[in-house]
C-alpha cells in the first residue's frame, strides 16, 4: 500500500515537472530569438597587406611556393614591366623593399641591410632606379657624419654591394640607361634660389664615377654656358640614351630645361620651353622631371610635366617631344581638380597615351592630352579613396596594366591598387 502511495506522487511529481517545463520552454525560446545579432561585417583591414614568399620557392609553381602575409607601409613604387614592379616604404629607419614578378599577387623581400638606415622616403628617380628586375641602385645621402653611399644589386636584391660617395655631396637625381651606364646629379653648397651642381657618370654599373661637369669652381656670373648654372634646383634629370640627356630647373617662380647630347658635359638652355602664350596668365610655373617614354620614328619621345599657378588656382600642361628635345608641343590639360582629393596631374606612358584623375574618376587621353575620356566611376576604387584621399602616384606601364598608390590625409596608412583594363576598373593588390 505505501509503495503504491510512493509510485502515486512520483508519477504526479513528474508530470508536474513535464507540464513546468512545457509551460516555460517557449517564452525562453523567444527571448533568445529576440537577442541574437547577425555577426559583424568583417573589418577591412587598414593600410597594405602583401603576400611574401620566401626567395628559394619565389620561381615555383604557385602551390608550391612557401608564403605568409605582412602588414606594411608603402611610399612608393615602380612597374618595370606588365608583371614586375617594386614597392617601399621605410619603418623605424629600415629600407623596406619588395619586387613581384606575378602582377603584385606575391612578393620576395629584397630589403638591403637594416645596418643602412634611412630617414626620409625615397623618389624613384631620385634615390632609387630599377633598370630591370636584376639591377637596382640606392642612395643614402650623407647623414650627420655618415657620408653618402650607393647601394648596387646586380642579382635582383640578393645581394647588395655598398660604396661611399664621399665627394658628391647631396644626390638630387639619378638616372640609367643600362645596367652598365648611369649619372648623378647632385648639389653642394646653398643659398636663396641657388646650389652648386655636380653630375657624376658611370660605365661600369656604379663601380667607378667621373665628374662630368660641375660649377663649383666658377664665381656666380662667370659659369660657362654649357655648364648648368647655380640659378636654381633640379628638380629631375632623364637620360635617353648615352647621349642624351634632359634636366629641369625650378627657380623662385619659374623653371628652364637644360639639354645636354654628349653625355652630360656640355648643357645648353632650351629658350623655347616655359615661353607661351598658353603660360603668360600664370603667376608662377613649376615643371616636374622629365619622363622619358621610348623611341619614335622621329627620336626619343619626352615628356614634362608643368603646373601653372594662378590666383592659388593650379592648372596643368605638359611639353611634348618627339624628336629628341629638337621641337616641342605645349599642351593645356582640360578638368581641374584639387590634387590630394582622388586627383592627380597626367601621367603619360607613350605621347599618345595618358591617364589622369579628377576627384576619384579615372581618364584616358590617346591626343597628347587635348582630349580626355571617363571611365565609370569604380565602386571599389571609391571606396577605398574614402579611407585613402590622397593620390601619391599613377603609373601605366602598358596599355592594360597600371598600379595607383594612394594613402590616409596623415600619411601614416597606404593602399596599392592595381588596373588590368587601362583604367576602367581597380582592386587592390
């Protein structure tokens, strides 16, 4: 009887618990439904990431190459060809330098000894070149007591060899022709709107340098003319050949182009430069470096850029030649933008083929730049100039294939994208 009585309230005991739990499981239930959150959009991840791959793997077949991911920061950058190009930056006073052979998808480091430092970012064509993907030149202007030094690779960054340039002073262009032949300009001792000026030449990569004209040894008013004078900076120098060779001047309001065609001894001002019409309105006219951009059928083609200041109002134009310096072709750019706000001046690849940005859109010119197409406004590439608004550099190395460099309003953070379709689309390597 008492075990019957037991089983009883045992069995009224449960049902009991099953009816609780029935009552309270469906409340629960929706409590929690209301709660949940759809899981965060994941955060892209600021400045430039790169794949690395180790040098001994770099050559293998993609699955087989050894890679692992960095975080880094990166001033500048320059195509050597289609699929090749290098890019740098300088942390905590190391050289950090980097080459991909594979259109930007990986990267080998080539860094020189972190025993080099470096304070200030270097200017392709002013402290660092590339003739090909083997040979490379550095230069470390004098710091302190530490003199000037060049920084030579003949294996593509596996080994680099150091030299003093003691007697040069500081280095304000470089530029090569070969991996042989190449020149230095640079300047000694300042004063308002003047420097004394050296260019150094070398035939055997760097390993011996001539003086090759200078005019530290004449009083200001009777340099020679064929010397370029103290009257201002040089602001870029372009050789084309081993003769040849074009250096741009910037004075207190305007600039002058100096032409040398026996290697750099001998410099002759070239009157007919920053004299036009088209620049009488501007107040003060500043060119950039000369860029060479092949051989024609006429010469060497060449292209300088110029920007015309007005009212604190910037415009741009570009000199154009296709027969060596011989004759030149004055060019006012139309569309202006704010450079530093998804703008940037033209970029010419060959003398019929340029891009140029104007607040975050991309334009192509096939005429020397008289006129200029749009592309469609890229989605990705504006998405990433509302993080990175200032447009540091643009360059097309073919028809297709062009790399942009852009970065934060404070110059702490970067990002490289890449074009394969001349310009029309972006993302980010």
């Amino acid at each position: 009887m008492k075990s019957s009585r037991f089983i009883f309230w045992l069995s009224m005991l449960m049902m009991m618990a099953l009816m609780l739990a029935a009552c309270t499981s469906e409340p629960i239930k929706q409590q929690q439904t209301s709660t949940v959150e759809d899981p965060p959009e994941s955060v892209e991840e600021e400045g430039q990431t790169i794949t690395l791959v180790t040098p001994d793997t770099a050559m293998k077949a993609p699955e087989e190459k050894s890679k692992y991911q960095i975080h880094t920061r990166l001033t500048d950058f320059q195509l050597l060809n289609e699929s090749t190009g290098i890019a740098w930056g300088i942390t905590n006073t190391e050289l950090r330098l980097y080459q991909t052979e594979d259109y930007g998808e990986t990267w080998v480091d080539i860094s020189p000894s972190s025993n080099v430092q470096f304070v200030d970012k270097l200017e392709y064509g002013k402290d660092i070149v590339f003739t090909d993907k083997k040979h490379g030149w550095i230069i470390r202007n004098k710091q302190r007591s530490a003199e000037t030094i060049l920084l030579n690779t003949t294996d593509g960054g596996d080994t680099w060899k150091l030299s003093s340039l003691p007697e040069t002073g500081i280095v304000t262009a470089m530029s090569f022709v070969s991996s042989q032949q190449g020149w230095i300009m640079a300047k000694g001792d300042l004063s308002r709107g003047s420097e004394e000026k050296s260019l150094f030449r070398t035939s055997n990569n760097g390993g011996l340098w001539e003086e090759v004209m200078q005019n530290t040894e004449y009083p200001t008013s009777r340099v020679p003319g064929s010397v370029i004078p103290r009257t201002g900076s040089i602001i870029g120098l372009t050789f084309t050949d081993s003769l040849v060779g074009f250096a741009t001047i910037r004075e207190m309001q305007s600039s002058k182009l100096y032409i040398t065609r026996d290697g750099g001894q001998k410099w002759k001002s070239s009157g007919q430069i920053f004299k036009s019409k088209l620049l009488d309105p501007c107040g003060s006219i500043f060119a950039g470096a000369p860029k060479f951009l092949g051989k024609g059928s006429n010469g060497s083609e060449v292209y300088i850029p110029v920007t015309c200041v007005k009212d604190d109002q910037a415009s741009y134009l570009g000199y154009f030649t296709a027969d060596t310096g011989k004759s030149w072709n004055l060019v006012s750019f139309p569309i202006a933008g704010d450079t530093g706000k998804g703008s940037i001046q033209p970029v010419f690849r060959r003398l019929h083929d340029g891009w140029r940005m104007v607040n975050g859109i991309v334009y192509h010119t096939n005429d020397m730049g008289k006129t200029w197409k749009p592309f469609p406004r890229s989605k990705l590439l504006n998405d990433n100039l509302a993080k990175y608004p200032n447009v540091v550099k643009l360059q097309f190395t073919s028809s297709d294939v062009g790399w942009m460099l852009i970065e934060t309003t404070d110059k702490n953070r970067s990002r490289l994208m890449k074009s394969s379709d001349g310009g029309a689309t972006w993302q980010g390597l």
